[in-house]
C-alpha cells in the first residue's frame, strides 16, 4: 500500500557521509536528498539538512518518536499542573518551566501535526485542547517575531497557564449556550489576575509569563480586562495571546457553536478571511499580528476539513506551497459514499479533476471516530 503522508525526521549526526536511506524533502515537497545520495550534516555545509520530511513509513525506522502522542502526554501533564496549582499543592517552578520548553520543542518538530491534530481530537477537557492550540498559535507568533527560543517558551508557557484559575469554568462553557450568568462572568472576569497570583505562589516565573497571564484578555483599544490597558502598556507577549487565543476559540467552536467556516471566496482574500474570521474583534486586536499569524497558517491551516468535487471528505494535513489560496494538496478520507477510504489519497489541487467545493469542519461532529494522527504520519 503506498503511503502518501510524509512526516519530519532529524537525521542522527553520526549519519553524516552515509547514503541516504530514502528520499529526503524539504517542508514543501521540495526534493532535497535521493535515496543513495551522500548525507551532509556538517555545520558549514550549505544543504546541511536540518528539519527534512520523508515517507511516514521510512520515518518510523529513522526516527520513531510519535510527536502527537508526546501533546497527549502534554496535556495530561498540563491537566495534572492546574489541578495542583488549583488545590495550592507544591510545584516545583521546573515543572512549569519544563512543559513549556517541551511544548516548545514539539511545536519545531512538527507545528503542522499539533496544530490539525488539536482541531480534529475530541478530548475530555476542552480547556486543556484550547491551551495546547493558543499555545501552538503563540509558537508561531513569538518565533516569526524573532524572539529568542527563551522567550517563545515563556510565550508558550504563559498560553499554557494563562487560564490556569478557571479551567473547570471553561470546560463547563464548553457546553453552555445563551448568556452567562453574572457569578460565571464575574469569575470570567477575575481569572486573569486570580491566574498570576497563583503562579506568583509557585515563584520563580519570568516576570514576562506573569505578565502575559495577568493581561491576556487586555485589548488594544482599551475595552479589554481587568485594567482597560491599550497598547503602549500592553506587553507584546500578551498581545501574542490574545490574538492566538481569539482565533483558537474561533476554530474550536463550542459544543453549541460550531466552528468559524468560510467559503471559497472568502478564502482568496487574506483581508475578506481576516475579517470574517475575527469580525468585530479585529479593532480590538493587536492587526499586525493578526496579519501575521493568519498568513503563516495560510486560509486552509492543517487540519481543515474540505469537500473536493469528486465528492470525498478531506483534511488538509501541512502547509504546503498554495494556489490562489487554496493548499497545495489535501488527504482524501472518507469517499464521496461517506465510507472510510481504506488509505488516506493524496489529492493535489489546482488540477482540472481535483478542486476544493467548500471548508466543512462543522461536519466533523457527525463523522465517525477516525485515527486522525495518520493524517501527519503517526500510528498509535
């Protein structure tokens, strides 16, 4: 069965000189190494491999571990953190500070994998999977704004425990639908200071987490919470936060709102998406950033669901080159029966016979369970 899902790998130094075991590519799809071909790992070499993708089936071999099997592992670690920060347990300032750098390593492994895969999993904690993706969107942010990788993983630790006081309120919004009741807003409304107390209990924090935490849901026009703050006083870390933690709630959706879904023409225009995706946030929000983060994650980011015109169900997987705003090539599903393909099908678009018809992720409620990290070349 021919495996069409690619997946990264780092190649072992001691590797170096040795003939490529397979085809190495770049995280486009660009060819960078045939198999055979002598590897290069030396520091000053030009074509040095870093990062490179190879069939999810030679991969195994190379390097086995299984990137979103290591996000469960965080999350649960994650879960495990807020219950005892909640209950005024001891924790150890390491602890936090090794779950950031960890997520921080997985998201440069494979960001593309986390983030699809964090769309598409139904978890038990909703809260814990909105942390993991607001936390992925900061990665994202902090790192294209060239911080140092000290201070994305302060970035992404402060997404992580941002709302660290009020976990179990999220996960029971998850399910609400109408207006919240004053005691549910006023605690809304108290979380982001109630969360940097107790983080200041577990000491020994960057301030920069701290204060990121403390002015998450501060906005720029001054309307945010809990102290009005606009934007010269507002940190560029929280500003990151805001941004990434508005969009992951609008991609998640909640159990009575389905996720943010946008046509095909809405998607060949960043500035037209853009708005549509944030509406009247978006005067709100740091739009810079917003610019930014949406281009880095193109108008289909992975783990999109669309319906080709053949019919069949598919996820777009990596960020791959795109045409006209639509991605370069999407994993086809499920057939145009609604049956479960007996293999994921490479369908690459732009072709007459293979076109996008339109985004579907409010389907992904009715479909039946599916293996999604097969998607990025996982197996549990």
């Amino acid at each position: 069965m021919l495996d069409h899902t690619f997946r990264p790998v780092t190649l072992p130094v001691h590797w170096d000189g040795y003939p490529a075991p397979c085809d190495f590519f770049d995280a486009s799809g660009r060819l960078l190494l045939r198999e055979g071909a002598p590897i290069l790992i030396r520091e000053d070499h030009p074509l040095r491999p870093n990062r490179v993708f190879c069939e999810s089936s030679q991969a195994q071999r190379i390097s086995p571990t299984n990137a979103i099997a290591q996000l469960c592992g965080l999350g649960a670690v994650l879960s495990d953190l807020v219950e005892r920060a909640v209950r005024g347990s001891y924790i150890g300032t390491v602890e936090f500070i090794d779950l950031a750098r960890g997520f921080h390593e997985l998201w440069a492994m494979d960001a593309d994998a986390c983030i699809g895969y964090l769309r598409l999993v139904r978890t038990e904690s909703p809260s814990v999977r909105h942390a993991l993706l607001v936390a992925a969107f900061s990665a994202e942010l902090a790192a294209a704004n060239g911080l140092r990788p000290e201070s994305v993983a302060h970035v992404i630790g402060a997404a992580l425990t941002m709302n660290i006081a009020s976990m179990s309120l999220h996960d029971e919004m998850f399910s609400l639908a109408g207006r919240l009741s004053d005691e549910i807003r006023d605690e809304m409304l108290a979380h982001p200071a109630d969360g940097q107390r107790i983080l200041e209990r577990v000491g020994g924090l960057p301030q920069n987490w701290l204060d990121a935490v403390a002015h998450h849901h501060e906005n720029v026009d001054g309307s945010g919470y809990p102290h009005g703050l606009k934007r010269a006083n507002i940190g560029l870390p929280a500003r990151m936060l805001r941004v990434a933690d508005t969009l992951a709630a609008r991609l998640l959706g909640r159990q009575k709102r389905t996720p943010r879904a946008w046509s095909i023409h809405q998607a060949r225009d960043t500035q037209r998406l853009i708005q549509h995706v944030f509406g009247a946030d978006l005067e709100r929000l740091d739009q810079p950033l917003v610019r930014l983060l949406m281009t880095r994650l193109g108008t289909f980011p992975p783990g999109s669901l669309v319906r080709l015109n053949n019919g069949e169900l598919a996820i777009v997987g990596r960020r791959r080159s795109p045409n006209k705003g639509m991605p370069g090539e999407v994993l086809s599903f499920l057939g145009a029966d609604g049956s479960a393909l007996t293999h994921l099908r490479l369908r690459r678009i732009g072709l007459r016979e293979c076109r996008i018809q339109g985004y579907v992720h409010d389907e992904l409620h009715r479909l039946p369970d599916y293996d999604w990290q097969r998607v990025w070349g996982y197996w549990q």
